[in-house]
C-alpha cells in the first residue's frame, strides 16, 4: 500500500517537523530541533556550526491509534572558540535514549492499569521498555530528605496471603521500603534500614502488635500514632458482627454503614424505624458512631474523655463484638490517643491503594518472590 503524505503536529517541544507519512501500520515522522544554536558543553560559548548532521530513529506515543517512528535529525555542532565538536541536546528523548519521554510516560501510565504485557504489546515495544519506563516513572528523587513522618501497614500480594508490610513517607506520600512478611523481625529490618531512623518523631500504623513493637525496638524516641482509618474500621466491623444473621433490607444495611451526618432526612427517619424494633442493633450503631465522633474532638484532652466514654459503653453493651473492640483499643489506647499530637493517617499517602493494586497485578507476572522483591525495593528504595 502506497504511504499517505500527511501533514502532522507532533506537539513535541522543541521540535519541528519537516515531513511525515502514514503507512498502513505506521506513521512516520521527521523532524529536527527548530533552535539555531547550541551552547558547547567545555566553553559554555554559544556556536551555530553545524559540524555534522545524522539521523536517528526514536520511537513515540501513538498517533490516531497507530505507532509512530521519528527520524530525528540531530546535529553535531563545532564550537568555533575551543573547537569541540558535540552532538546536541536532545530534550525530548534524553540522552541516548530511543524513545520519547512522551512515549514512556505514556507507557508507564497505563501499565498501571494494563499489564506490562498488553501495555508493551498496545505500543509495540518491549516489555523491558515499559517496566523500565515504570520504575522511571515512580523513583523516588533524591532530593528528599529522610522521612520524619512514616506509614506502616500490612498488604496482601499474592492471593493465598503472601502479606507484606510497606513502608511510606507520609509527608512525601511516596513508598519507602517494602519487605515480605508481618512479622516483628522483618518490620525491624525494614526499619533499621531507613536511611535517618532517629529523625523519624511518628510512626502512624495499622492495629499490629508486631509492628508496635518493632517500632519500639528500632525508633524508641518515635510516637506511635493507630491509624483513624483503622480505629473506625473496629466500630464498623463489630456493628457488621451484631448484624450477621438478620434479616434485613439491604438498604437498611447500607444506611448503617453510611455516617449519620450523611443521611438525608428521609434516611434518618428510615432507618429509625428499622432501629426502633432492634434495641441491640440500636446501640451497635450508636456505639459505632460514637466511635466515629471521637475524631471530631478538637483537643487531646476531649478526645480522651470521649474515648474513655466509649470504651465504657462498649464494656457495658452486653455486645460480645463491641467487648472485643473495645478490649483492643484499651491496649491502644495511647496510640490512638497521639492523634492529637500528630494529626497524621495513612489514607494521606494518594495513589497508594493503585500503587499496590499494581504491586499486585504485577507479582502475578514473576516466578518468585524474590524477584518481586527486588522489583519493590527497586521501586522503592531510599536512594
Ligand atoms: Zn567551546
């Protein structure tokens, strides 16, 4: 089939096309770099002596749903003072780079939604390109201090329950380290690798012994602060435990799980009803929100009246589930506390739950878990 001359924008900055054709599953576009000068990387002079030109084939994002090849022409300049002869920058690529920065972002992008495979596939490069472009895309500059406030929680890889246990910035929102395991040993050998232990002040942290006490270990002069999210999460599951085995509409279900302050008034009035004929479910749910309403407290001291509160009333419910959550927050009590000294959570670090949703998809792709783990600690080293 006879190519198509076509008139294309790259849009890539810098860059000026100087023709372009489209073949049946490719299109082809020259281009070279529009500035006149260069500045010689020995003397810092400015020269517009082309020396040489030579052409280089890169390749980019996709245009109308086809591949696209640049010939770029790329200049070798000669400073007229020192006399060096130096090829020139070529922004839009890096240096000796055979793809776009356009195309790897790109690329890196989706393989967090496709797998590597289909992603390399889509684009017609090789699948070392897209994790390359991945690890790129996620590394951590090292421009970052050491982290102060750090994140610690449990998460599953591999569907038997291979658990991990990750390590986060939290003011960075950005991974730190990650290591197999939940136990106290290897959460102390993740920590004792943190590049300043003794300036981390807090620790914010899933319900875990082993961690509490790893971190006790390691980081003694840390706060050690339960994360809100999981505090919240012991009220809804108890209040789901009371549940269990009733019947009921789901949506009276579904009114339950929402906060109150949610509700519209015809919900409200809903869901008393459904309340009214079920004193124990009744207070399952005021305890649960009363939990909630913990958070809303404005001063450590507040907080501690309302927690001591509730913790009373759970012990007093005569509801086995509450009993239980409420024994676990006794013994956390302090952490969940410290709150109020560090105002952090967990759910601060954005894009984490994709981030590990990606962790995961992408285990499935490795023999073993070492190679996975070399892939995290790629991924997440601390420079
Ligand atoms: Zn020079």
């Amino acid at each position: 089939m006879q190519p198509d001359s076509i008139t294309i924008a790259l849009r890539l900055p810098g860059l000026v096309v100087l023709g372009s054709k489209e073949w049946e599953n490719r299109i082809e576009v020259v281009a070279r770099y529009s500035n006149e000068e260069a500045v010689c990387p020995r003397c810092g002079r400015t020269t517009w002596q082309v020396h040489q030109w030579h052409g280089q084939r890169k390749r980019d994002a996709r245009i109308w749903g086809k591949p696209v090849w640049l010939l770029l022409w790329k200049r070798r300049f000669r400073c007229r003072i020192c006399r060096k002869v130096f090829t020139e920058l070529d922004p839009a690529c890096g240096r000796w780079r055979r793809t776009t920065r356009r195309l790897r972002q790109k690329v890196a992008h989706q393989a967090n939604e496709a797998s590597v495979r289909a992603v390399a596939h889509w684009h017609g490069v090789s699948e070392s390109l897209v994790q390359r472009s991945w690890l790129e895309a996620w590394r951590r500059p090292v421009r970052w201090g050491p982290p102060i406030f750090v994140g610690m929680d449990g998460f599953c890889v591999r569907r038997p329950g291979q658990m991990w246990t990750g390590l986060w910035d939290l003011r960075e929102r950005v991974p730190v380290a990650a290591v197999a395991g939940q136990r106290q040993r290897d959460a102390e050998g993740m920590l004792e690798g943190l590049p300043r232990p003794e300036k981390v002040q807090a620790v914010v942290m899933d319900l875990a012994e082993a961690y509490r006490q790893a971190v006790q270990m390691v980081l003694p002069q840390a706060a050690i602060v339960a994360d809100k999210f999981h505090v919240i999460a012991l009220g809804h599951q108890a209040l789901r435990e009371v549940r269990a085995g009733r019947r009921q509409r789901g949506s009276t279900a579904a009114l339950m799980d929402r906060g109150a302050e949610r509700l519209s008034h015809q919900e409200r009035q809903r869901l008393a009803q459904a309340l009214a004929t079920d004193p124990r479910l009744a207070t399952a749910w005021a305890l649960k929100e009363q939990l909630r309403g913990v958070y809303r407290s404005q001063t450590y001291q507040e907080a501690a009246e309302r927690l001591g509160s509730w913790l009373q009333a759970a012990k007093a419910s005569g509801l086995p589930s509450f009993a239980r959550a409420a024994g676990s927050l006794q013994r956390w009590r302090e952490e969940v506390l410290n709150y109020w000294h560090f105002p952090l959570t967990n759910a601060l670090v954005e894009g984490k739950h994709n981030r590990l949703k990606v962790l995961k998809r992408r285990a499935y792709g490795y023999r073993n878990d070492s190679t996975f783990l070399l892939r995290i600690l790629n991924l997440v080293h601390t420079d």
